[in-house]
C-alpha cells in the first residue's frame, strides 16, 4: 500500500515469495504469481532486466517441476499395455511390424471396428503424426459415418504438450481442436513449397523459436490423384525431417526442440532463430566479413561428414539451406534427407524426389544411382560460391562468366569447361591464400595417389536381366577380403571382393532384384592395404525368454592360406592401358584370442632383399618363403592365435617416371 503494485522493491518481495512456494512444492500457486511478476517486471524493469530474466528462469523451473516423470517403458511394452487395456480377446497378437509402428491409429481403427483399413492408411502415409484428425483429413476410404466416429473416438489417444521443449527426450505432441498452442506467433521468417516459418515465443518458457509448418488439415481432398499425391508426399517428408532432425545433435546443424500436430497443421519447432541464411550473407558480404566467411568452410565440412556418419544424406544442400548464426553455420532443412541407417549403404536408384539443378550432382540430374558423393558435389557448388566472394566477385558474376564460357550452360554439372576457367581466373585475383578450395596442390591429393583405391560397379539385375553401370565412384583404403573357414585360396578371396551379389532397385524393374555386381578399379593407388577380415559372428549364452534370440559376439578363427608376393590386378581394371602388378611389403600380424587383447607383429621386407619379423620381444630374420607362408611370427612368439590381418603390397614401376621414383623413395623409408 505505501509502495504501490509497481515499486521494485514489492516486486522483489513477491519475487521471494514464490522462491518460498517453489521450495514448499506449492507449484500451481508459484507459476500463478510469478506469471504475474514477469508482466509487471517487463512493463517496468524492461525484458531484458536481470532480475526480469531471473524471473523468468524461475518460472521454467516452476513450469517444468510440474510436469510428471518421463514414461520409460519401451515403445513395444507401451503399445502392448494400451492394447490389453482395450481388447481382452487376443486380438493384439495380430499386430505385425508396421503396425507396431502407428500404435494410435490401430487403437482407433479398431475401436470403430474398420482394422481392416491399417494397411491402405499404412500405404496412404498416414501415421500417428496425424493426429488429430479431422473428418476432411481422414482418408477417403473411410466411410463418412465411420469417419464421424473415428473423430470422436480419437481423444482416448492423445498426449498433453508439455513435451513439446524437451529435444530428443520429449515425445511429438498432439492438440485438439479446441485447445490452445503454448506459442505466439512473432512475425514470418520464410515461406516456400513446404509452408511457412514462423518465428514463435513459447508461453512456457518464454524462449523465442523458428516454427516450420506444413498444412495437413485437406490432404485427401485435392481435385486430382496428382495433387492427393503430392500433398500427401509433403506431409511424408516432413514427417522424415522430424525424425532425422530428431536424432541429429550438432554445432553446426539446427538444433531440434519439439514437434507436434493439430486440426490444421504439422509443427517443427527449431532454434536458432538466424540472423539469415548464407545467400543473403553471401549477398552481403564485403572484406570485413571474408575473415568469418573463411572459417565457414571448416564447419561445413565437419557438419557434411557428421551427417554421413549419422547415416544421413541431405540431398538438398544449397546456400538457402544453410543459417548463419552469430558468426556460426548451421545446416537446416532436411526435408528431402534419405536415412540409411538400417539399409545397406547410402546409394539409392529410385526416382528422384526433388532436386535444386543448379546445386545437384550430374548423377542426381540425370536420375543415376546416387549416394553421399551427391552431397559432397553440392556442398563443392557452395564452396566455389563462397570463394568467388572472397576473390572479390559476386555470385551472379560466377554464373554470368558460366553462360559466357565453355558450353554456355549456367550450371556447374553441365559446363565442365566454363568451371575450369572460371577457377582459372579466380586463381589469379584476390588473395593466393583463398586458392585451396580452387583446387590447389595439398596433403589430400597425395594421400589419394599413393593409397586411395577407387571402383566402379557394373552391375546386371539376375530377373530382366537389365545391365548398367554405377556412375557413383567408391573410394576405397584399399581391399577388404572377407574369409570363412572354407575360403580355399587367396585369388578366390579377391575374386570374392570384386564379384558379389546384392539386393536393391533395378532401374528397370522398379523393385528390389538380386543384382550380380561387378568392380572395377578406375585409380590403383602406389600402396595397396589389403585387410583380412577374419572374425566371423557366433552365437552365445542362454537365449532371451522374450524372443527367444541369443547375443552375437566376434570369433576369431585360423586361417591356412598362402597370401602372394606378386598380385596381378591388370584384368581388374576398367580400362588397361598398362599392367598394374603390386611386389608384397609388409605383412602384419596379431598375436591374442581376441579382437581386443595381444600385440602386433610385423613381418617386413626390407632392403636388398632381407626379411625381418619384429614384435615387441624380438626380431629376428627369415627366408622368402617363410615370409609368404600364414601366419608369420618369430620363433620367440608364442605360437598360439596368430593371424596375418593386412598385407601391404607397393605397386611396380612400369615407367620410371618422376612420381614412381618419389614413391620408391617414400617406401624405402617407410618400410
């Protein structure tokens, strides 16, 4: 009373008094008087007060003390509680694996008694992220009475929101037509195909985010199959980006805070909010900024490499789907991103779901197998831009010099020709410092001359019969011999690594064939590593009372076969202009039972032809033919598990040129 409502001193007594409450687990009171608290601080202290901030802090603990403990049950337990809760008759036993996978939707379709429709919603791309329906967005195979009732039933499976910040430990929410989302629209960030960004200040914990939405509410109510077809494939996508974003935790990839569906639209909650994206920072940019642009190149790459490692493929990468953030990049939007997690590499031969001409690979425009090499080609697109700028040009000039030059094409892919000219000429401006991405002369090249090993598949479907070849080059280490216990020899292990069998996407079938593959070697580098992959998996220990299934563990076995001084790889080769024939150098051997016990032991063949095995007890020399016997090992070493596991062989000269003399001279000081 005789300081007033607004006076700072009453808003710190009231500001302790919910510390009080907070501390009596009164939680319910503290938000209501606090939430109070934080109006008349920012309308008197300002938002950016430190006790308005400390307020604010206080209410997100007091918020989130109110939320209950996080379920840990595992998806199966949890879908199988919810099942028994409903059905009592066994039924739940019909549940296959996609089923097991829209937990929501089977409770719904079976309660209205429409179970037999899982699978045309399953092939529809419906799925829990759907929820909530409403009667225009169910798709049409549901009978409008059904429909009614699949609407009302559906409140028996929706979760509450206070999941909706938590990242990769909350669970996507849902929100019914009537209620409320914890989020203020600010202002609009962007738009494109997909929908809109937003940027949104949470009401719980009063943090400002980038809000992606996609419309979802008339999905099956377009005026053609097409156009069904195409929303449908919207929805689809961005689904994927939720689950890819989801798991992706990294500085220089857009971090993921929530997501959540309601009558109208699919949400993709995210931070940053960016300062903008790398077009308009290119677009912008002058001498003060080149010294942050050329930090940008190392975090791309990291973050590129990161992604692989994940499994991930962007396939969309470009200047507008890269943030910048406080000097930081950030990559972002993975809508087109393909997960390869559980499959069996990261190529993939069907049709192309989206691409942007001027950033994607050749093999990615001319509908070719792709895989993370297509990334790499566009994030290269991006860096050629990025150095243009930094030699002083614009981005419009790159292009304009393209349509000038070579075949006239404007794009990097079709115009070879122009491309070299224009990193000619960007070579000779600006600073010779920005000329590495250009191409210049580095520590990568040599490693790929003198070890890289690179293939070509040729590859014939087993079923058209249709062959083609694979315009996607694999880079290699070298050769990777997997053996058995019946492995006879040496020659029918390598004839196993260059003819194999796999199953994936014929181009002409459409559909998933057995596939004859054929490798080819394109560039045989000046060291060849050839590993002997000797563990094979066994299974151990009791089995699971639930599945019935046992672990697997490494075992590793001895092997009898004699390994060659001289490997002919001439027929090999995809073209043989000259005999590509490799002298064995080094073979190194592990001395243990296991994959993670023992030491090393390496047989060598020096110079003037003396051979020597070294280990940490002794070494000791010995003859030709004991250096090509398996395994190798000094007299002193236990004759127990010891295994040849890599053989190095050096590549003989046919020439005598500058480069094989440099690599002669290499070898002899390495080995």
């Amino acid at each position: 009373r005789t300081l007033g409502r607004d006076h700072k001193d009453t808003l710190g007594s009231r500001y302790w008094l919910v510390v009080t409450l907070h501390a009596q687990q009164k939680y319910g009171e503290a938000e209501q008087l606090l939430r109070q608290v934080v109006q008349q601080q920012e309308k008197v202290l300002g938002g950016y007060h430190k006790d308005t901030f400390a307020s604010k802090e206080l209410l997100q603990q007091v918020v989130l003390a109110k939320v209950p403990p996080a379920l840990t049950n595992s998806l199966a337990e949890v879908v199988s509680s919810r099942l028994s809760d409903f059905f009592t008759d066994g039924s739940q036993s019909q549940v296959n694996a996609q089923w097991s996978k829209v937990p929501r939707t089977y409770i719904i379709l079976r309660i209205i008694g429409c179970l037999d429709l899982l699978n045309t919603f399953i092939d529809l791309g419906v799925s829990d992220y759907w929820f909530p329906f409403t009667k225009r967005s169910l798709p049409p195979c549901l009978r409008p009475d059904k429909c009614s009732q699949f609407v009302a039933a559906q409140n028996l499976v929706m979760t509450k929101s206070m999941d909706l910040e938590k990242g990769e430990e909350g669970q996507h929410c849902y929100f019914r037509q009537d209620e409320p989302l914890p989020l203020e629209m600010k202002g609009v960030l962007g738009s494109g195909g997909f929908g809109q960004v937003d940027r949104v200040l949470s009401t719980i914990s009063f943090r400002e985010y980038a809000l992606k939405r996609v419309s979802r509410s008339a999905v099956f109510s377009g005026r053609t199959n097409e156009d069904i077809r195409r929303r449908a494939e919207c929805i689809k996508q961005f689904i994927a980006e939720i689950g890819a974003l989801k798991r992706l935790k990294h500085h220089h990839v857009v971090e993921f805070v929530g997501s959540y569906t309601d009558a109208k639209y699919m949400g993709l909650i995210m931070s940053p909010i960016a300062d903008m994206d790398l077009y308009a920072y290119l677009a912008g940019a002058d001498t003060a900024r080149y010294r942050e642009l050329r930090t940008f190149f190392g975090c791309l790459a990291q973050a590129l490499a990161f992604l692989h490692e994940q499994s991930i493929r962007h396939k969309d990468i470009k200047p507008s789907n890269i943030l910048v953030h406080g000097g930081n990049v950030l990559f972002t939007d993975f809508g087109l991103a393909f997960d390869f997690t559980n499959k069996d590499g990261s190529t993939t031969v069907s049709m192309v779901n989206g691409m942007t001409p001027k950033y994607c690979a050749p093999e990615v425009a001319d509908y070719e197998p792709r895989n993370t090499s297509s990334d790499i080609w566009s994030l290269g697109v991006v860096f050629l831009e990025m150095t243009a700028v930094l030699k002083g040009r614009t981005v419009e000039h790159m292009y304009d010099f393209l349509k000038e030059h070579g075949s006239g094409q404007a794009y990097v892919r079709t115009n070879r020709t122009g491309t070299n000219a224009l990193i000619a000429e960007l070579k000779e401006t600006g600073s010779p410092t920005d000329n590495a991405p250009l191409g210049a002369p580095n520590w990568t090249e040599e490693y790929k001359t003198l070890y890289q090993l690179r293939l070509s598949d040729k590859r014939q479907c087993l079923t058209c019969p249709h062959a083609y070849r694979s315009t996607v080059l694999n880079d290699s280490p070298g050769l990777l011999l997997s053996l058995t216990r019946t492995t006879p020899t040496f020659d029918d292990a390598l004839n196993d690594f260059f003819q194999s069998q796999v199953n994936m996407q014929c181009p002409k079938c459409l559909v998933n064939t057995d596939q004859a593959v054929e490798s080819q070697i394109v560039a045989a580098p000046q060291v060849l590593k050839v590993t002997m992959a000797m563990f094979i998996q066994e299974l151990y220990g009791p089995e699971d009372k639930e599945t019935g299934a046992q672990s697997l563990k490494n075992i590793k076995f001895r092997h009898s076969l004699q390994h060659l001084d001289l490997l002919d790889l001439t027929n090999r080769q995809m073209h043989n202009p000259l005999p590509l024939h490799y002298r064995l150098s080094s073979v190194i051997s592990h001395y243990g039972t296991g994959v993670d016990n023992g030491h090393n032991v390496a047989s060598v063949r020096g110079q003037g032809g003396k051979f020597q095995a070294i280990s940490n007890r002794v070494t000791q020399d010995f003859t030709l033919a004991q250096f090509l016997a398996s395994p190798q090992r000094p007299s002193e070493v236990w004759a127990g598990k010891l295994e040849v596991y890599v053989l190095m062989y050096l590549r003989e000269s046919v020439g005598g040129t500058r480069a094989e003399r440099e690599v002669a001279g290499l070898a002899s000081k390495i080995f």
